[in-house]
C-alpha cells in the first residue's frame, strides 16, 4: 500500500456540450440554447479538485481485499480483472455550483436544469481527465503494484464507483478514511451516505497487469 495521498487540480474544464443537453433531458438537435449559455457564463469557469491514492489487489476465494477495504462485490471482481493495483480516488467541482443550484431553484427552475447537467457533465470532464492522466501520475509517483518495466505503457480499466452493480455505497465511508477526503479537498459524506459538495464523485481504477497490457 502507498500510504502518499496525492492532489491534482483541474482548471477550466470543457465539459462536451451534448453531455450537458444530455443531462438536461435535451435533444442533440436542441443546438446551443440560448440559457445554457448564458448559466455556463454565469458560472465563469469550471474547476475541479482531485485527491488520489493506489493500492495492491489481493484476492481472497470469493473475495477482494482491495487495502481500504474488503468486499465480495462481483460485478466489481469482473471490472479488476486482470488487475493486481488499482487507483483510488475523489474529486468534487467545489460548493459554487451548489450555491447556484439553491439559488436558482427558487427563482428559475429552468436555469437550475441547466446548472445540474453542466454539474454533472462537468463531473464528468473532470473523471476523463484524471483517467486519461492516470498512466503518467503512475509513472511520476511511488506505485502500489508491481512496477511498471522502464518504458513499459501503462493501461487502466474504466473507472468504477460505488452505487455500480453490486458494490453499494456503504464502501463510500471506507473511502473517504483512506483518502482523507475532508481534509485534502474539502468533500463529506452525510450519515445518508450524499457527498457535499453534491457536484462529487468518488471511484476507482483498476491498472492492468504487464501481462494483460
């Protein structure tokens, strides 16, 4: 286990805008409405804050000790496959989207649409992007498997989180201990197991083995 928990900030994320008619409950075809455009201006920029941490795979008859936990989860036994690291982590878009939410959901309903898809696509544009920077994080930082062959490439399996299948939220308490999440980027869960800043996500990464590479 790497005991290092790391932080990485995005700034000035692009969220893809049909992801955001998509979330609105929107056609392709709706083109650039003229409101979204106008709540994407209104919120000035979208940043995320990261913080992340590996940990080696054990598997255990039926089950997977995973280093912050322990867990018979299938579906999620099928995603590791070919896996003995993986990489943990949360992320969260911060309170000003939330503010706007409150706001808006008194004095426009049709604006708070528009800022819980571009929340939750901006969430979205934050995860593609760490995913994406997962190889080379890997390859600047201390890794929890076994290490990776000098100019080997580094592949990953898409990313899963709590709620998938059947690894339930009860895990999210275990991982917001591991990655001290509080503290490194200001995200909580409530004793209903809902983060706050609500714009959130936590998940993990599943790092091939060189063999299945």
């Amino acid at each position: 286990m790497m005991d290092t928990v790391f932080v990485k900030q995005y700034k000035g994320l692009q969220p893809d805008r049909n992801e955001i008619r998509r979330y609105a409950g929107m056609p392709k075809a709706f083109g650039n409405d003229p409101l979204m455009q106008e709540c994407l201006q209104e919120l000035g920029g979208i940043n995320g804050r990261l913080c992340w941490r590996t940990f080696p795979i054990l598997r255990q008859e039926d089950r997977l000790d995973l280093g912050f936990c322990r867990t018979d989860s299938k579906s999620l036994a099928i995603n590791l496959k070919g896996c003995s690291s993986l990489v943990l982590f949360a992320g969260t878009l911060g309170i000003e989207i939330d503010r706007l939410l409150a706001r808006y959901g008194r004095l426009s309903p049709a604006k708070a649409l528009w800022f819980q898809a571009i929340g939750a696509a901006g969430v979205e544009a934050m995860c593609d992007a760490f995913c994406e920077d997962v190889p080379k994080l890997l390859g600047a930082a201390a890794f929890a498997g076994p290490a990776p062959a000098e100019g080997a490439r580094i592949r990953t399996k898409p990313r899963y989180s709590p709620g998938f299948g059947d690894f339930g939220l009860d895990y999210q308490p275990f991982i917001f201990s591991a990655l001290e999440c509080e503290r490194q980027i200001g995200l909580t869960l409530t004793d209903s197991l809902l983060m706050s800043p609500t714009k959130s996500v936590t998940a993990l990464i599943g790092v091939l083995d060189e063999e299945d590479r």
